[in-house]
C-alpha cells in the first residue's frame, strides 16, 4: 500500500473516533501533500539509520512515515513534545517511545543518542532556537543527520497576508536561507541540501482542513492548482516567496 493511502485510511480511523467527516477525496488534499512531500525530501537520508527522534512529534505522523517507509521492526523511534503523552494512532502504529519535556530547551537524552533528528514546524516555536540546535547537536551521533522542514520563510508571502490583511502572526520568528545555514554552522552542523518548499498554499491557516464546511468542494479544484507546485519550488523569484524552507545538516567534527 502507498505511503498515502496509509495515511488517509489512519486519518479516517482517527476521524471516525472523533466522530469527524473527511471528505472522500483525502488522498488529494494538499495538506496531505505537503506532509508527503516533505518527507521525500529527506526520505533518502534514512537508510542505514536505526535510532530516530521525532522532535515536536505532535500527532507522530512522521514517525509512523519512518516507520512505514523502513519497514524495519529494529529500528527505534523516540518522540518528545510538551504534552503530556496523550497517544493517537499514528504514535501507536509507529511504536513511538515517547518523553514529555519539561525544559525550555533541554531534552532527557544521553550525549550521542540518535542518528537522525527530525524536526518539522519546530524550531520557530521553542524558546531559544540557538540553545535548542546546541542540545540537539549534543544528542546526535558523529555524522548524524538533523532535518529542519517546514521552517516559515521570512519573504513568505502566506505570511504576509495572513499579518496584514488578516491581523494575525501564525509564527513569531521568520527565517532566511542564509540565516538558518548560519545558525547550523555556528552550531557544529554542516548544510548538506537546502532549499524552499511550499510555494502554492495549502490555506489551512484559513481554516481550510478536511472537515471544514468549504473542503468537499474545493479540495479538488486545490488538487489541480497544487499539481503545479514542484515547478514553483523550482522556479527562481517565485521560490523566494515559499512558505517554507528546509534543511539537511549534519554533524561533523569542526575544522
């Protein structure tokens, strides 16, 4: 079964316990998308790797992505969040050893604990990012990867609009390419990939989800407008103005 198809059919158990209705067409809805297209960017980088956090796993669907593309059962999957551990079927089906955090930016791990780190729509939100990518460099493995994906764009134009005609801030810190490679550098990591993603939107934060009133009957019109976003991503000028970044960094030893 595609990667897809097992998230819509986890995403309709979920919805079925919350008494929800999806609309039929899940499979192409562009928030669905997006989270998929996501993971393909860093989907090559997961050979060989055995122990995994999940950083701000939330609901774990990345997790269980890992989980379902390696199909290994020796690999490990950890989570952590601010939450108390509160389990969907996602952190279920992914088998994640999940830990609650308690510090602004210091995680229960040893030194040396993970051969990828995992962050996606995380690192704008913690108290102190700098201190945040120091810890995290602490629990990765010599040569181990971090992966930074959905990290807001700082000539977002989703962004912009939601500031200024909507009056509202979805992220208070705002990012550049050049600045988070910086941040990484200063760090102990080196940028191995970088890039934008997310030019076309996916309006959820207009309130546009599967169970909204509206979603039955633009998700498909937003299926065939968002077919054209891999060539945005890679278009120069319209790139600049994707609502996310993304990175791939890894540790290694300074010179």
């Amino acid at each position: 079964m595609e990667l897809s198809q097992q998230l819509v059919q986890l995403y309709r158990e979920e919805a079925r316990s919350k008494e929800l209705d999806f609309p039929e067409n899940l499979e192409s809805f562009p928030m669905l998308r997006r989270r998929i297209e996501a993971f393909d960017l860093f989907k090559p980088y997961l050979e060989g790797q055995h122990r995994f956090l999940d950083w701000g796993c939330k609901s774990a669907e990345t997790a269980f992505m890992i989980r379902s593309h390696l199909a290994d059962d020796s690999i490990e999957i950890h989570g952590c969040d601010i939450e108390a551990g509160e389990f969907g079927i996602f952190s279920q089906r992914s088998n994640l050893i999940y830990s609650q955090l308690t510090h602004p930016y210091q995680l229960p791990y040893e030194d040396n604990s993970f051969d990828m780190v995992i962050s996606s729509g995380v690192l704008e939100h913690v108290a102190n990012d700098f201190e945040s990518l120091k810890e995290l460099y602490r629990i990765l493995r010599p040569n181990g990867y971090f992966i930074i994906t959905f990290l807001p764009n700082h000539l977002s134009y989703t962004e912009f609009l939601n500031r200024t005609l909507f009056k509202v801030a979805p992220h208070q810190r705002l990012y550049s390419l050049p600045e988070i490679r910086r941040m990484l550098l200063h760090t102990g990591f080196v940028p191995v990939k970088s890039g934008y993603h997310q030019v076309l939107p996916s309006f959820s934060s207009f309130g546009y989800t599967p169970d909204s009133p509206f979603a039955k009957v633009f998700t498909p019109l937003m299926s065939q407008i968002y077919r054209l976003n891999h060539l945005a991503e890679k278009t120069w000028v319209l790139n600049q103005f994707a609502a996310n970044l993304y990175v791939i960094a890894q540790r290694r030893s300074m010179i």
